[in-house]
C-alpha cells in the first residue's frame, strides 16, 4: 500500500519543508490540488452539502508545477502528483510542455493525476469550452502521451509537431472522478485512477467493482492499474492491508487533520512544525508497519 501525502490547503511558503519531511517520512507521493483563482461561484461545488467551497479568498491554491519543481529541487525519491489537474480548463501544449518539464527536472518522479473540473468560472476565465470538457479531455490523453514519448503529431491546422525536453519515460496519467463516465476514462486511458472524495468501505467497494468491469470491458483486466483511494477509516496498517486485499494499491493522508489537542497545543494550529511532527508520528505507527 502507498501512502501518498495529502497536501491541499497549505501555505504555499510550506510545501518544499514538506516534501523533505514527506521523503524522510516515507510517503510515495506527495499531492496538492488545482485550481486558478476564487470568486463567489455560481457553480456548485459538489463535494459539500451546502454546495459551497471549503476554503475563502486567503486559501493558497500556488501553481501545480512550478510547486512540483521546487519541491523536486530539493528531494530525491519523493513522488508528485496533483489531484487532480484541471487539463481541460488549459489548451494541450500549455499542459503538454509544463508536465513534460517537471518531469525532466524531477528526474521522472511526476504522475499525471488529471480530471475534468466542476467549476465552470474557471473554463470562461480561460476561454474553454466546459460542456465539452470530457469529450476535449479524451482526446488530449493520447496526443499528451505521443508528445511525451517524442513523438511528431499532426493536428488539424498545424504543421507535424513535436516538443521538448521530454522524460525518459512514460509519464504515468491517473484519471480523478467517480462518475461512470471519469470510470469509464480511467480504464480506457489511463494507468490508475484517483478518488476525489474520502471513502466509506460501503461507498468504495461499488467504485471498485465498476473499475474491475470497465477495466475487464477494454480488455485490461489483467494489466497493472493502480487505485488511489482516500478512505474514511482511522490510519491503520491492518486497514490499509484489508484494502490492499480490494485492490487498493495506496491512500491519501494528512496526518495533520488528526493531530492530538497535545500536538495542537505544543506546535499550534496550521503550523509547519504541527505537520512535521504529525508526519513523523505517522510514519512510525503506520509507514513502518506496512
């Protein structure tokens, strides 16, 4: 089981501090969300009951990959993925050129965590169409891979094209979404998929049983498919081996959102030194156990 480190809603001052602690500690990947600005939405955001955000203006959203390379700057086996990247909000060579960048600097260390976004002010902030969003997204994947791999592609009106620097290898895309149709898109594309909520084990075992049968559909059922799960359980090695049991091949965890009121008091709330003690902590009740 991977653990990956649950990074969102950080103070963009923290996150290289993080990433060492995260590498010391023993996570696999560390992960931060996307998005491009706040506004008053209109939109609902759909994973709330009130249909509002859970974060304000102050919240610190800093770009994905110019996070990812500062933070690979100063790491060496750590991991990077944002979950998940809004890739339809932007055209294909602005994410072609800034993932393929951060994985040559990273030495290969990123993955792809993409999804297609709810929030339709940020797809007219960016002059993208949202209601085509899926059908854009699926299209890009392939011609994102081609391009990655150093590949000349013809798109229509363009000249054959190629970019770079590129990786030395395959950048490994994980599509984020629980509906059939991001379901349907992580079998058919990708090389995992990632949930953009936490999980009961009621809520998770039908998601993983729509997986086995999409994947099975596209003929992939016995190829290596890595599902990233945040689960609604205490952090736990035997619960995180029962999942492994599922299939689940890692989770998500900020071990800060469980901080003791001791630890709360000791380093104060949303303070670096509350999540690096917190982290440690993890590391030697769980990582270690694994």
């Amino acid at each position: 089981m991977k653990i990956w480190l649950a990074a969102s809603f950080v103070d963009t001052s923290q996150f290289t501090e993080l990433a060492r602690a995260a590498e010391r500690c023993g996570f696999d990947t560390l992960t931060l969300s996307d998005h491009l600005f706040y506004a008053d939405f209109d939109t609902p955001y759909p994973y709330s009951r009130s249909g509002r955000p859970r974060w304000d203006a102050a919240t610190h959203w800093p770009d994905v990959w110019v996070t990812i390379g500062a933070m690979a700057a100063v790491t060496t086996t750590l991991r990077f993925s944002p979950n998940v990247y809004i890739a339809p909000a932007r055209d294909l060579f602005t994410v072609a050129k800034q993932v393929s960048t951060a994985a040559v600097l990273s030495g290969d260390r990123v993955t792809f965590g993409v999804g297609v976004g709810w929030c339709k002010e940020e797809f007219v902030g960016t002059g993208q169409d949202f209601h085509t969003r899926g059908r854009r997204l699926d299209a890009m994947l392939p011609v994102l891979r081609a391009l990655w791999a150093g590949e000349q592609v013809t798109l229509d009106g363009l000249p054959e094209l190629s970019i770079s620097p590129t990786p030395a290898g395959p950048i490994p895309v994980y599509v984020g979404g629980d509906s059939e149709a991001a379901l349907r898109r992580a079998a058919r594309l990708g090389d995992g998929w990632i949930g953009n909520r936490i999980y009961t084990e009621d809520e998770l075992d039908p998601v993983l049983a729509t997986l086995r049968r999409l994947l099975a559909e596209h003929g992939r059922d016995g190829e290596p498919f890595e599902i990233i799960a945040p689960l609604a359980e205490l952090p736990d090695a035997a619960t995180y081996r029962r999942y492994a049991a599922k299939g689940v091949t890692g989770t998500l965890s900020a071990p800060w959102w469980l901080a003791t009121p001791e630890e709360k008091a000791r380093h104060g709330e949303g303070t670096l030194e509350l999540k690096l003690a917190t982290m440690e902590r993890f590391a030697e009740e769980v990582i270690a156990k694994l």
